[in-house]
C-alpha cells in the first residue's frame, strides 16, 4: 500500500500556494463567497424588485434578494460567522 501510495504522489502536479504569506487569516475581515447549484437552478433566492440609485445607466441598480428556505439554511449554517 505504502509503495502505491508513492507511484500517485510522483504523478500529482506541483501547485502553487493559494494564501498569501503575510496575511493573518485570523483577523477579521470580508470574505466574497460563492456557492454553485447543480445546474445552476436559481433555488437559494428570488430577486424581488431593484432600488434605482438614479447614476446612468443602471448599472448601480441595488437588486432586493429574498431568500428561499434553503438560502436560509445556508445563510444560518454555513454561512455564520462562528463557521467561517
């Protein structure tokens, strides 16, 4: 086991760290998260008006989010702050 264990390690690709070296991922701070469907069903949320911000175009549009019963599991269990 020990020797095949060995033969996939050999074969794995060499990656390059993803934290940056001098951050303390300790500190508080802002964190952008995103979470996939599968097939990107729209089921964690449903956008119920925008707020215009009257800049241009619209593009500034604030969208109003009303979470779906599993957005809001998601949002108490895996998104709290004792998790992250």
């Amino acid at each position: 086991m020990t020797g095949l264990r060995l033969i996939f390690k050999a074969e794995l690709p060499k990656r390059k760290p993803t934290r940056m070296h001098n951050f303390d991922y300790n500190s508080k701070g802002a964190y952008f998260i995103t979470i996939c469907t599968q097939d990107r069903k729209q089921i964690l949320s449903k956008i119920a008006k925008s707020y215009d911000q009257s800049v241009g175009d619209g593009a500034h549009d604030i969208p109003k989010t009303v979470l779906s019963h599993y957005g809001k599991i998601v949002e108490k269990y895996i998104l709290s702050t004792e998790n992250i």
